[in-house]
C-alpha cells in the first residue's frame, strides 16, 4: 500500500510536469496569438503545478521514510516541495505583479529585462524539479529492485 501511494504521487508529478512542459506550454505559445494571452492560459496551469508539488514533496518524504529508503529519498522530496513553494510564492508571484506592464502601455525596458530574467528562472526550476522527480523514480525503482533481489 506503502509503495502503491508512492507510485501514484511519483507518476502524478512526473506525469503532470511531463504534459506541461512538452504539451501545454509549447502549443499555447504556438497556437495563441500573443504570448500575453499564451501566458495566461499557462499562468494558472503552471500554479496548480507549483501547488501539487509543494503537497506532493511532503507525504513523498514520509512515504520513503517509512519503506526504510536512504537519506536523500527523504529529502531531495522536502527541498523540491520548497523550490517549488519559492517558485510559486516569489518568482510566478513577481511575474504576474509585472505582467500587465511588461506587456502594457507603460513598460519600460528595465521591467521587460526583469521579467525576461524571472521567466528564465522559473523556467529553470520547472526543469531542475522535473529531472529531480524523474531521478527520484529511477533512485526508487533501484531500491526495490534491491529489495526484491534479497528477499
């Protein structure tokens, strides 16, 4: 039961991270006619993402907690839960505070650098998060393989 729940809240993050990144995200921006629309169309997607990882980072620690796995299942679940509370709180925050006047009337070339740069950081963490779950998944099928192998 253990390791099915784990399973489940694994393959929804990587799942979820997966569909964005490779679906969502490039046919928005391909298909929409301004990256201000694509953007919010994306906006809202990307923070139930952020959201579902700062929920899924927790019972993911205490799942591999309880199967007895190493150190760093335990906690690579916790830091991931807090980037991506950082990324959602602070950097998606910030953009959508200067959204409307990178795209609006009133911008200025200082608040569009500021918002070219916070775009590149959560896109960052966006990849750093999905090859940590991804990493995460191998690191767990090689645990119980090793379980299985001694049993």
């Amino acid at each position: 039961m253990v390791r099915t729940a784990l399973g489940l809240l694994l393959g929804g993050w990587f799942g979820s991270y997966l569909l964005f990144g490779a679906v969502i995200a490039p046919t928005a921006f391909s298909v929409l006619p301004t990256a201000q629309i694509a953007g919010t169309l994306v906006g809202p997607v990307l923070m139930k993402l952020h959201l579902f990882g700062v929920a899924a980072g927790i019972p993911v620690a205490i799942l591999s907690l309880l199967l007895g796995r190493s150190r760093a299942l335990v906690v690579i679940p916790l830091l991931l839960s807090a980037l991506c509370c950082y990324s959602h709180f602070g950097v998606s925050a910030e953009l959508a505070e200067i959204s409307d006047l990178t795209f609006g009337p009133g911008g200025s070339a200082e608040i569009a650098n500021r918002f070219a740069f916070l775009h590149r950081v959560s896109v960052g963490i966006f990849i750093a998060v999905g090859l940590a779950v991804t990493a995460m998944i191998a690191m767990h099928a090689r645990e119980d393989a090793r379980s299985v192998a001694s049993e």
